[in-house]
C-alpha cells in the first residue's frame, strides 16, 4: 500500500513517484514515438496507483496534454488523477516566444483544459520566464483562475532565483519545477533552501538525467535526440558521469535493488522534494520506478552518495 503525500502547502495527495510525460505524444523531443505506447504509459502509471502526471503545452506540441486527456476520458475518473501542466511558449509562426502576460496564461489554460478534456488543472506552471511581465503580475492571473476553480496550485519552472522570489512576493507560489539531478545541483545554493524555507514544492527535472542515472548505459551509446545536445551526454563528461554511476550501483547492490532506485530514493530525502517525476519510454520502466519507495537510505548512504557527486 503506497502512502501518498502532500504536495507542499497544497490540498494534493500523491505517490511520491509520479511520472514525466514528454515521451507521451512529445514528438517534438523523441523522433518515432507511438502514441498508443504513449498512452499504454499513463493506463499503467494510473493501473497502478501513480497517479501525478506531468504534462505541457509544448511536448507535441499539444499532443502529450491530448492523448492524457483521451486517457482521463476513456477511464471516467477525473479524480484519479493529479494533473500538472504547463504554458509559456507562444508560436509566431514558426519562432517561439515566452509569453507570461495574464492574457496569455489565461488563454493557454483555457486551451489545455479542452486538451486534456477536463474542468480542472491540478498544477498550472508558467513553464519558462519572459523578459517583460512582473513575475507577480504573472502568478496572480494564475491566482485568479485559482479561485475560479480552474486550476489548484500555482507553479513556475525554469524561474532564476531572483525571478521566483518576484513571483512569490504575495507567498502565492505552490510549486517550483528547475532541472535538478545528481549531475546538476545549482539548485541546492539557492532555490532549495528558498523553497524549503517558504514550503514550495520542489520538483526536479531530469532526475534520471535523461536516462543516464538509471544505470544502463555505456560509453559507446549514441543519441540522436534531446540527449545529443545535453551536457551530461558531451564525450568526455558522458565517460565521466558513467563511472559515477557504477560507484552508485556499489550502493545499489549491496542494497539488492537498482541505480535508478537509489538515485531516486537520494532526491526524496530533501525536505522540500515530496514527489518525483521520472520520465519513461516503457510501460516497465513506469513499474520498475515504483521500487524506489521500498529503498531506505542510511544517513552514511545520503552521503556517500552526496560525496560521488560533488
Ligand atoms: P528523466 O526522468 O531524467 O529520464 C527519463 C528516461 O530515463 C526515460 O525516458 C528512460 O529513457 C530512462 N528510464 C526511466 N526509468 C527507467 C528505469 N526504471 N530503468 C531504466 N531506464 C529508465 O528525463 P525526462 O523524462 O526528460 O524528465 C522527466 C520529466 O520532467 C519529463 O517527462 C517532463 O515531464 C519534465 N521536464 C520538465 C522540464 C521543464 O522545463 N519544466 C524540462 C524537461 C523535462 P531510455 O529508455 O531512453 O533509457
């Protein structure tokens, strides 16, 4: 029986592990994805009580919010689901632009809600930053459609610290999305401790770095998507990173579990991150996820693992 979580000050309750969905319909980040597999991810997410889903806007574009949307109705329990989502990428003609002005939030909202074929949005994110609107201006046209009931939590992704400090002067702010992994801990100067100290959810990106901290990669892999233009993936650095993992998997064996699970369980011992978001290809890539919530880390382990990474 898996204990659900709160999301930070918010009334949502989640499995700690949640699942990442820019593989679902994304067919602007992974070449050849089959949509049905792509729905088969999220009936198996939701099979088997996962049921927070991170969607945007901009993976498809459009198409990851519909084909969650085809699964919600094909199911008929809105309820089962904790639907996070984003907007902030605005097409002209083929040039995209970050549009944070009320009016377009307002606008993208109302376009997901028809996508994704429900009445309300758990988690809305401005999704990245734009140079002119007053981050609070920005959130609180989020907070308006809070109170209409369209949306239950406000979140930004990809804010500077600076930026997030500016979106939460009115302590409105639920959640905060940034790329945080094992190989990239910016986050831990500055943004955790601001989100600890203010009880914003914090939830990592990329915290499989792709793929690569799942521990099955080796150096003569080659990417021809998203991943060919990561930093984590560069020659030299890839060659590093994998014997980082190879000192993590020391841990996950002695542990009798797996990398991917030890990376997993290291996130949710900060105090900030109550729920994680690993992306997938495979419907048991969502499964095999779940076993993190069987791993305990000792304090000795937390910072072992710390020290291979730093
Ligand atoms: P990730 O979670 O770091 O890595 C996911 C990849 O790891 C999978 O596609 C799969 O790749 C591999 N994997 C997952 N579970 C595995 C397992 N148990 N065993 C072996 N391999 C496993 O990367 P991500 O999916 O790009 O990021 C997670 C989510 O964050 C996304 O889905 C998206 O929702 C969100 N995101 C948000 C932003 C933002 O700007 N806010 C940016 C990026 C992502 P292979 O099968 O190819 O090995």
């Amino acid at each position: 029986m898996v204990k659900n979580v709160k999301i930070g000050k918010t009334d949502l309750s989640v499995n700690p592990i949640g699942l990442g969905t820019n593989a679902v319909g994304g067919h602007n980040l992974y070449p050849n994805l089959d949509e049905e597999a792509g729905k088969e991810l999220v009936r198996t997410a939701l099979n088997n009580s996962i049921n927070f889903l991170d969607t945007a806007f901009i993976y498809g574009p459009e198409r990851s919010e519909e084909l969650i949307g085809e699964v919600l109705k094909e199911r008929g329990n809105r309820s089962e689901a904790v639907i996070a989502t984003k907007g902030a990428h605005k097409f002209i003609g083929k040039d995209v632009v970050f549009d944070n002005s009320p009016a377009f939030l307002k606008k993208e909202v109302e376009a997901s809600l028809k996508r994704l074929q429900t009445d309300y949005i758990d988690v809305y994110y401005i999704h990245f930053p734009d140079k002119d609107t007053p981050k609070d201006e920005a959130v609180g046209a989020l907070k308006q459609l809070k109170d209409e009931g369209k949306i239950r939590a406000i979140g930004v992704s990809n804010f500077s610290i600076e930026q997030l400090k500016e979106a939460n002067k009115d302590g409105y702010v639920d959640v905060y999305q940034g790329e945080y992994n094992l190989l990239q801990r910016d986050a831990e100067k500055e943004l955790l401790p601001y989100t600890t100290e203010q009880n914003i959810s914090f939830i990592p990106y990329f915290p499989l770095a792709s793929g690569l901290l799942a521990g099955k990669y080796n150096k003569n892999m080659i990417f021809n998507d998203l991943r060919a233009d990561l930093p984590y993936f560069q020659k030299e650095v890839f060659a590093q990173n994998l014997e980082k993992v190879e000192q993590v998997r020391k841990i996950a064996d002695a542990k009798d579990t797996e990398v991917a699970h030890v990376v997993l369980a290291w996130y949710l011992t900060h105090n900030s991150v109550d729920v994680l978001i690993p992306g997938a290809k495979r419907a048991d890539q969502v499964l095999n996820n779940l076993k993190t919530l069987d791993v305990h880390l000792t304090d000795e382990e937390i910072q072992e693992i710390d020290r291979i990474f730093r």
